[in-house]
C-alpha cells in the first residue's frame, strides 16, 4: 500500500495532539518495506534542531507518546501498515535520507 494522502493527512500535525516538550517540528511519512518484504511506512518525527543530548535522553516518556499517538491514529483510520519511527532533527534529516540512497 503506498503512502497515499490519506495516510499524510492522518499524520498532519493540526491533526494529532503531540507533547508539546517533544518540540515536534514536522512528522513525514514515506513507503518502507521491512527486511523480509512486508510493507509497512517509515515515519520520520523532525525535532527542534534546539534539543540537547540530555533532553533526547529524558525524554524516554515523552517519545512514547508521540509513537502512541502516531501509532493510535494510523490504528484508528483503519491504516494497519507498522509505523517505523525514525527522530531526527532537521540538519541531521538530509544526512540521513543521503545515506539511503
């Protein structure tokens, strides 16, 4: 199933109530297929370039809820592809997405 708009739509911030200490910049949704061929999304959660080491570390209860909401609103539009969640922060998104290619 690819990402369609649907699935971006159920991931639009104004649609999800996020945490506001995770300082959620962006959430991006992209077709994933797992090692052993099952289709799935990998959902990139872009975070405030701001965030220091500590704060990503003792945030543990904090990154929870953002993947339950994430994870509980994908569930609730019917959509059962498995969420990969990947943090980030935005200087380190471009890295990332270069690497896979």
């Amino acid at each position: 199933m690819p990402v369609d708009a649907k699935i971006r739509d159920i991931l639009r911030m104004k649609n999800l109530t996020l945490p506001p200490e995770a300082r959620v910049q962006s959430i991006e949704v992209e077709d994933y297929v797992t090692y052993d061929g099952e289709d799935a999304l990998r959902v990139w959660v872009v975070i405030d370039e701001n965030l220091t080491d500590a704060e990503l570390l003792n945030g543990g209860p904090t990154w929870l809820r953002v993947n339950r909401e994430i994870t509980d609103a994908l569930r609730s539009a019917g959509v059962d592809l498995f969420p990969y969640m990947t943090y980030t922060k935005p200087s380190e998104r471009y890295l990332v997405v270069n690497e896979e290619e």
